[in-house]
C-alpha cells in the first residue's frame, strides 16, 4: 500500500533524539513512518520541504474562544473559523479552550461541540470552568462520559467578583471539593491563581496613588502584585497534593509564582507550570494600556526568570491566554481597559525568534513545551503531541532563517490587533498539517479546512498528568 503522503527533504525535532534530516510518511491521518531521507518508496503525494524544519504540531491548551466580546463560548461555527485560522497561522494544530457556563456542561456540550466542530480548522478539545454546586457534581461524567478530566476555577471569584464574569462566587472549600473531585476521577485542577482579598487592598493602594491611571501597566502591575499570585500558587498547589490532585498552575507570570510552583512540587505535589508568550516578551515598561493582561505584565526581571525557566526545564508548557476581544475593549485607560489579548498566531514565532534565536532555547525544548508536554499534561499524549509513528499526523514546518514584520493588517483573528505589531521576528510558520492535510501551505489558509476539525475526548494517564512522572 503505498503511503498518503510523504514529506520530504527537511529535518524534523524527534523526541529524545533532537534534529534530523528524515521524511516523513503520513497514512490515514497517522504519522506511518520515519524514513531515511530520500527513501524509496510508494506515496499518493510528496511533499517538498526542502530547507524547513517539523515540529509536532503545536498544542495550545490555554485560551478562550468566544463571541464578539463574549468569551464564555463560540456561538457560531465562523468563531471557531477565524480563531482555528489565527492558530493555524501561529503553527498550533490542536487547542483547548476554557469553556464557561452557569449551567450544567451536560445541558450544553454537544450543542458547544457542535458549533466548534463545523468551523474548525485545527482539531480541539474543551476545559470546563467550574463554578457551580451542579458542575461539581458532573464533575466525574465529564471526566468519563465527556473526555473532559480539566477544570478550571478561579480562585479570585470572591466578594462579588464572579459576576464580572456573570459567574457565581466560590471559595477555598470550593476548591478543596473540587480538588478531591478531580482526584477522584482522574481529573486535574487548572486554578486561576490571585488572592483577590489581597488585591483588593493593593489596588485601593494603586488607585489612589494614581487615579487616572497615568501610570498604564505599571499600575496595573500594582494593583495586583507578584505576591498576590504566589500566594494563592502555594495555596492550591497544598491543596492539590493533600488530596491528591494534580494541579496545573495556568499563566505564571512572575519568579515569585514560578519559585512557589517549584517549592511545592520539590515537596512532591504534582504540579505542571505554564507560562504565556506575553510574559516572556513584554512587561510594565510596555507603553499604553493595551496589554492589560491577568495576572499583569511585570517587571523585566520577571521576564528573564521566566525565560530561565523555560530553558532549565522547570516550566513545562507555553499556553497563549487567548483572548480575541477587539481593540475597542481597551477604551477608558488602565481602570476601565478589559484584560486579556490575541495570541494564537505569534505563539510559534515568538518561541523561534525570542527563545531560539536569541536565548539559545532549543528546538526540542520549544517542541516539549509547545506540543509535547502540554498534550500529556492534558490528557491528549496517545494521540497527539509528538513525531512518533502511530500519532497523529500533525506537523508544522517553519522557516528559521526568515525574517518578517507582524503587521496589523496582516492579522487573522477577530480581534483585529496585536501585541506584536511592529516586531521583527526571525523565524515563521510556512506549512500546518492536521492529520496530514495542509490547512496552511505557503503561509495561505486552505479553506477547504474549514470544518474538519475533530473534538478530541482526553483522558490523563492513571489519572495523573505525566509530564513528571515518578
Ligand atoms: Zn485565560
């Protein structure tokens, strides 16, 4: 038989072994084999890749796809479109958004699904964000029945601050529940870490010393401090290991949270740590307001331990934090400004050019950390996240060498803008293949993709994420 697809002539990052020139065989779907380059054999279509290298498709396992201004879930299948094409372009063949709903997620999943499904480019997954007695008590049919085994929960919804989000308020109790929920069930916790009984004196502090809020994401950053992260880190990461559960600590964004994350898991807590590209890239020197992000952009000093981090291996995965409001949502200064900003399509180039390029990250650590890690972490590593035969086919071929500009115009997603307009960035996305069809060939969407993206049901291994395994 001969094979679907063969793609030649550049050199792949295989696990355990790094860079090597190798083609890559794809059938139905699957990553059928590694062949010596040039080998001989029968294949239905070859693909040139003459001077690229492959990574594993990248697997962005943090973000938040929604309507409009609405982030709570896509509405219609042109949301998943349009975002699954930004990520497409940013070299992520895979993601899992944060799903919020008051309601049950049994009332609602399939219909979630179904909407996704229909416009999707990329395949995906869904995280549940629980904040109700009812989701709590779903909480082992998502797991089972769902292919869902990730709940997110934010620890800042106290004192009414829920209903910012139009969601109720929880507690450390709360928590504690969910946590021997997810233990129980072979889940994981994704907690949003902010102390918010903390930022609320700091930002009282913040606001008054500077009102108008002169002082963008400096300010910003003031309101709600290192310490305010760190200490609901240790928090949740005590909590997950008294009762078992493994704890995914979403968006560090500062040493103070990453040395809590450390502490704990030399402890023996079972603890994955994800940073965001925005954290790597920009801080409170940032001029204006549009990078309002939570947590905030902190100090360069941050910026660099986390790039640290990221290079000695104690951070295991790059999630975007996408959020694809439009500009329009950072009208009124720092105050009033909504947080959060687009990151799907810069995910790989800012890795490649910030990290390989300049700080001499590796190409298999860019791999682990993009792909590999986070797909085990979640519950996706037997079908994804890695050049081994018998996964997925899901390759992204970059172009080191090239140099470009990110321009706003050139923006795919809804939100029309980006933190790196102006950047010159050394390193870019050429092709993305998902299960061995072009959804991107050339830097060009492939609109026939639209569509044919799969919900993929995952399941943590033993329960337990394995990124550390013991
Ligand atoms: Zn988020």
């Amino acid at each position: 038989m001969p094979y679907d697809l063969v793609i030649r002539g550049a050199e792949a990052i295989l696990p355990d072994i790094g860079q090597v020139a190798c083609d890559i065989a794809v059938a139905d779907g699957k990553i059928a084999a590694i062949l010596a380059p040039d080998a001989d054999c029968a294949a239905e279509a070859r693909f040139d890749a003459r001077g690229l290298v492959i990574l594993p498709g990248a697997i962005d396992v943090h973000l938040h796809l929604g309507h409009g201004k609405d982030i709570a879930r896509p509405r219609v299948p042109e949301d998943a479109a349009r975002e699954t094409a930004a990520a497409a372009m940013g070299g992520i063949t895979c993601f899992v958004p944060y799903l919020m709903a008051t309601e049950p997620f049994e009332d609602m999943f399939d219909e979630v699904c179904q909407v996704t499904a229909a416009g999707a480019r990329i395949d995906f997954g869904y995280h549940f964000i629980i904040s109700t007695e009812a989701q709590l008590a779903g909480v082992p049919g998502y797991a089972s029945a769902h292919g869902v085994p990730s709940f997110k929960i934010f620890m800042n919804n106290r004192g009414g601050e829920g209903a910012r989000l139009g969601l109720p308020d929880i507690d450390d109790g709360f928590l504690l529940r969910l946590c021997e929920a997810a233990a129980a069930n072979g889940g994981m916790v994704c907690p949003h870490p902010e102390t918010i009984e903390l930022a609320w004196i700091t930002r009282k502090r913040a606001q008054a010393a500077d009102p108008n809020g002169t002082g963008g994401l400096a300010t910003w950053n003031a309101s709600r401090p290192p310490f305010v992260e760190a200490d609901a880190v240790q928090r949740a990461a005590y909590i997950g290991q008294v009762t078992g559960a493994p704890i995914y600590i979403v968006h560090t964004s500062s040493a103070e949270a990453l040395d809590a994350a450390l502490r704990h898991r030399r402890a023996g807590a079972r603890i994955v740590v994800e940073t965001c590209p925005h954290y790597l890239t920009h801080d409170i020197l940032t001029p204006g307001d549009v990078a309002k992000i939570n947590p905030p952009l902190r100090a360069p000093s941050d910026r660099e331990a986390l790039w640290q981090g990221l290079l000695s291996g104690e951070i295991d995965t790059v999630g975007t934090d996408h959020v694809h409001r439009d500009i329009s949502s950072k009208a009124g200064g720092i105050w009033a400004a909504s947080p959060g900003c687009p990151g799907l399509e810069t995910l790989l180039p800012v890795l490649l050019s910030e990290g390989h390029h300049k700080r001499g990250l590796s190409l298999s650590r860019i791999a682990a950390v993009s792909a590999t890690n986070p797909a085990r972490a979640m519950g996706l590593g037997h079908v994804k996240g890695a050049i081994v035969p018998g996964l997925d086919a899901d390759l992204t071929l970059v172009d080191l060498k090239a140099e470009w500009v990110m321009d706003r115009a050139d923006v795919v997603s809804s939100a029309g803008y980006s933190i790196y307009e102006g950047w010159k960035f050394h390193g870019r996305v050429e092709h993305s293949f998902v299960r061995g069809r072009a959804v991107l060939r050339d830097r060009t969407l492939q609109d026939e993709a639209v569509g044919t993206g799969r919900y993929v049901r995952r399941r943590l291994q033993g329960g337990q994420s394995n990124v550390h395994p013991d």
